[in-house]
C-alpha cells in the first residue's frame, strides 16, 4: 500500500476505508497490491453503482482478491443513530461520526426529482445568527467519507428511489473542509461513480471568496451563496464572514464563477427575516445588486428553533418582497418549507456537536483580539 494511503487509514479499525478516495488513489491503492489499477472501476461500479459495501458479495474479483481487501482495506458508511420521516415523505439520517459527534442528512422526494441536503462539518464556525447548526459551536470537519458516506447511505436505504439531486446544505460550510468537500464532488460528478450532471450537485456557501475563486478552476459545480442582507451593515451581523469578504467581493467572485459553469447563473439564498430584512425597500437594494446579473433568488422563509431570537416574516411580507424582486426583471423562488415537522428544514439541522471547540466568528470578530 502506498504510504499516503496508509494516511487515510481508519484510526479504528486500522484498515483504509476505501469510501470517497479519489479515483486515482484508488488505482495507487491497487498497484500497491501487485493488481491492476483497472480494478479501481471495478469497485467504484460495486460501491457507487450497485451500493454493495461487502467485498465478498463483489463477484468480479476473485476469491483470494476479496478475501485480501477484506483483510486491509473496508468501505465503511457511518453508522445510523436514529431515522425520522416526515408527513411530506422527507426523511432525516442521524449518523454517528465518532467521539460524541452526530450529523444529519435529508432527503426531500419531490414528484420529478429527489434530493439529498448533505452536511460537510460537525457543527459550524461561521455562526450565521440565525441558524441553528452555527449555535452548536464547531467540532472538526468530516473526512471524505463521512460526507460521502451520507449519500451511499441514503442510496441504500432509498432504492428504488432515486437520488437525483445533491445539496450541501446540511450542517456546516462546505468551502471551509474545501480539501474534503471537492473529491466528494469529484465523485459525484464522475461517471463511473456516481454520474449526476454538474447543474445537479450544488455547493451552498456563506460566502468564503477564496475558495470560490479556486473551485471555479476545480469543479465548478452549481453555487448558491446565502446572502440573506443587501446591505454590508446588516449581512456583518446576520452572516459574520461578511467582515471579511463584503457583499462587493463575494458578488465580484460569483460573477466570474458564473462564467465558468454550465448554468452561468448563481443561486442566492436569502432567509426571510421578520422586520430584519424582508421590507419593501430592502428587495429594492437587492434589485440593485443583482439585476443585469446571472441571478436567480431563493426566498427561504425562516425555519424556526428555540431560542433564536427570530421569527419568520409574515406572509404579505414574503409575498411583498417576491413581487418587488419579480417586478424588477428578477427570477425569484419562494423556498417551501419541507420536513419542518421532524426539524429537517434549512437551518434546523443540529445533529450532535459535543465537545465543540467554542469558535464562535461573529464574537471572534467583535472580541478586542480581531483577527
Ligand atoms: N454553510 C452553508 C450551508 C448552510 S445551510 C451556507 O451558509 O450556505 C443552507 C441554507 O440554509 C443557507 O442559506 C442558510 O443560511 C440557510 N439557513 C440557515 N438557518 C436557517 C433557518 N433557521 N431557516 C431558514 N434557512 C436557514
């Protein structure tokens, strides 16, 4: 086995889980056991296509194969805490990452596509004040195969439902577990994985400019950016990381991103926000900022949690500020909540973060030791 394989070895159980390694790697993996790197497609088909964990059930590989991966290598999912459905058939995953920590993913069957909300982290640093998820704190980043392992799960457990469409909108910031977030991507985009269409695989961020800037060369996959503020004053506190890269950046990032990917349009999310940020004059500067652009808007109604400060914007005012957006030539979507009765909707993800280093951005960055 090649020694960076040997890096991603399984702490606990001493083998290398060979669940989200990048094709290449894989390959590397096999010529280190004196086999063809062909063998790698091979896997990949078993594991990605045919969602068949159990190396002995992978009748293409001889017996000696199987019985010698089974000895040095695993394909482990994280194991499953607790399952919940919703009355709207979405369905949430509780799965145990490890040392007290647990994530959720979703799914939300909808008449012509499934899709997966995935999350990338073990709480969040970025503490959007909003968001349920950002008050856990944060414990670490998931590996690989932790996060890939959500959609082979909800595959398996899914079949003969399809999963269509995936979203890293679960808990935590994708772009800051960047290195483990793009091979999962990578993955999903890759035929002989699991072959879904780059419009169909979307990265959500709160808005890490650089890391935009990079991925637009890596994968430029689908992005949506959660802008949820027109105005700087207002998105410093709603979305911290705004204190570092302001509204005129990260738009500036999203529009050379668009260039680079098939849709040329950028998704923004924005949280509708009782008497925060849903008036009238508010969609008026969010006119400004984004028309002429390649924009389109997803209004998210707030998903209420306990003790957050926030309630959601009444209905006239959702539909005020759709109106006001639309009226200005601008291609709007009002979010319906789904699985809100099982705490599944946007932001309502806490899974468990025990043990949670306390990062919390918007203090970090309001303390008298600013960064
Ligand atoms: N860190 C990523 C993914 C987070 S969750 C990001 O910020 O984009 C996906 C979306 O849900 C984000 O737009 C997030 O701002 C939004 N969200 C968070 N809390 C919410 C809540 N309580 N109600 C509605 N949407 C929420």
């Amino acid at each position: 086995m090649p020694a960076n394989a040997l890096t991603a070895a399984n702490a606990g159980s001493g083998k290398l889980n060979l669940l989200g390694l990048p094709s290449e790697r894989l390959a590397q993996f096999f010529e280190g056991l004196g086999e063809k790197p062909y063998r790698a497609r091979q896997i990949m088909r078993w594991v990605y296509q045919r969602h068949v964990l159990d190396f002995e059930d992978m009748t293409d590989l001889s017996i000696a194969l199987r019985q010698r991966l089974g000895g040095v290598a695993e394909l482990a999912v994280p194991p499953l805490l607790s399952e919940e459905r919703s009355a709207d058939g979405t369905r949430k995953w509780l799965l145990d990452v490890g040392a007290g920590q647990a994530v959720e993913s979703v799914f939300i069957p909808e008449p012509n596509r499934g899709t997966l909300c995935i999350s990338s982290q073990a709480g969040c640093a970025l503490d959007c004040s909003f968001c349920a998820t950002g008050r856990q704190g944060f414990n670490r980043n998931l590996t690989s195969a932790e996060i890939l392992g959500q959609v082979v799960y909800a595959r398996r457990q899914l079949e003969p439902a399809e999963v269509t469409n995936v979203v890293f909108m679960g808990m935590g910031e994708p772009l800051a577990n960047y290195r483990n977030v793009v091979p999962v991507v990578k993955l999903l985009l890759d035929d002989r994985a699991f072959g879904l269409s780059r419009r169909r695989v979307t990265i959500s961020t709160a808005g890490l400019v650089p890391q935009i800037r990079k991925l637009a060369d890596e994968c430029n996959t689908a992005l949506a950016v959660s802008l949820h503020a027109p105005t700087d004053d207002l998105r410093d506190e709603l979305v911290p990381i705004n204190r570092i890269h302001p509204i005129e950046e990260l738009l500036d990032a999203c529009w050379q991103y668009a260039e680079r990917i098939a849709s040329r349009q950028i998704t923004f999310e924005y949280v509708l926000l009782d008497r925060v940020n849903d008036d009238v004059a508010q969609a008026r500067q969010l006119v400004k900022l984004l028309r002429g652009r390649p924009a389109k808007v997803n209004l998210i109604p707030f998903n209420p949690f306990r003790n957050s400060g926030f309630a959601c914007s009444a209905p006239e005012a959702i539909d005020r500020f759709w109106q006001t957006l639309r009226a200005a030539g601008i291609v709007a979507t009002i979010r319906r909540p789904r699985g809100d009765d099982i705490a599944a909707a946007c932001g309502q993800l806490a899974g468990r973060v025990s043990d949670r280093r306390r990062v919390r951005l918007g203090e970090k960055l309001s303390g008298a030791d600013n960064l």
